[in-house]
C-alpha cells in the first residue's frame, strides 16, 4: 500500500470499535461508589421481613396498567406525555 492510498486520519495503536464505551473509560477519575452498595440487611429499606414474591402477587395488575396508561397520557408540567400516546 502506498502513501496515497493510506488512511489519512492517524489512529495510533488502539483502533477497536469497542473503545471507549464505558463509564470508566471517558471519565477514569471517577469515585467508586460501590462500597455504598454492598449486601447488608441495613441496606434494605424494606426490613428482612418482606416478602417481595407476596408483594407483586398482591398487586392488582389491571389498576397497575390502568396508572401506567394514565402516566403516559396526561401530560404534567414535570412529565410530558411525550411517548407517541
């Protein structure tokens, strides 16, 4: 390949289609917060008691439906109904 032919644009030694696609890599200085989310049961603000299977079968879903549709439709001033509805 000659001169000519080359790609002009000077792309060093880290060419992949991946790079920098993660947080970390566009801002490395970042501070680790994940020590704040570790599996304590004082992390839970639901108490070890809860039983979050006996929770959502509680749930009426056609009420849930009902309240997602209203969300979606009627436009506040703090959430637009902006999704095609």
């Amino acid at each position: 390949m000659n001169e000519m032919t080359k790609c002009p644009v000077m792309h060093g030694s880290h060419t992949t289609p991946s790079a920098g696609t993660k947080n970390q890599d566009w801002w490395p200085n970042q501070l680790n917060l994940d020590i704040l989310r570790q599996h304590d049961a004082k992390s839970n603000p639901l108490g070890a008691d809860f039983d979050y299977k006996k929770a959502v079968k509680s749930l009426k879903v056609d009420a849930v439906k009902a309240d997602l549709k209203k969300l979606m439709t009627d436009s506040q001033d703090w959430w637009p109904a902006d999704y095609g509805h």
